[in-house]
C-alpha cells in the first residue's frame, strides 16, 4: 500500500515538473528554409534590374550567365550576399560584367526576397 502511494506522488510530481517545463519554454522559433539555387535564379528572373543586365552582358559576349553558388546555410542564414555572380564559359566574368546580390529572408512573409542586385 505505501509502495503504490510513491509511486502516485512521484507520478504527480513528474507530471508537474513536466507542465512546468513546456509552460516556460514558449512557442517554438519559426525554421527559416533554405534559399536554393533554383529560389535565388527565379528571384533574379523577376527582377527587371538583374535581367536587363544579363541581357546586356549576354549582347557582348553570349556564354555569359548568372552562376550562382550558395554558403552552407547551417544555420539557417536569414541574409544571404554574394559577389561576382556571373560566369562567362565556366569561368569568371571580366571586371565590366561583374554583379552582385544579396538575398533576405522576410519572417513576415515567410518568404526570400531579393535586397539588392548591383552590377
């Protein structure tokens, strides 16, 4: 009989100790996904800025393109910048078709978006 009632108490007290725990702890943090590489192109497709400059690097030399390569983003980055975007035949762009851009990610819109495109 005194065994089963420790057992209770200690059952209660557990249960107790528990609700305590995740009654302080909050909501989680919302994850920020991972900004891809297919996510950033797209991002740069919409942008009138990034594509009236890759037509005009592409109207002086055709190989040229936006390359695209993207830090380790654990963890999760929420800015993400990068320099010398654009590749012409596998290799680095020359100095005049040189760009850069820097994507951000939007909690409130739970979205990535394009910050900024320089050239």
């Amino acid at each position: 009989m005194e065994q089963s009632k420790i057992t209770k108490t200690k059952f209660i007290l557990g249960a107790l100790g528990l609700g305590f725990v995740f009654s302080c702890s909050g909501p989680p943090k919302p994850t920020t996904p991972a900004l891809t590489p297919e996510l950033a192109a797209q991002l740069l497709n919409y942008d009138e800025r990034a594509q009236n400059f890759i037509a005009h690097v592409r109207k002086q030399n055709p190989a040229c393109e936006f390359s695209l390569t993207l830090p380790d983003q654990v963890p999760p980055l929420t800015q993400i910048d990068l320099g010398h975007i654009v590749q012409c035949s596998g290799r680095p762009a020359p100095l005049e078709f040189d760009a850069s851009a820097t994507f951000l990610y939007d909690p409130a819109t739970g979205k990535w978006a394009l910050k900024r495109f320089s050239s």
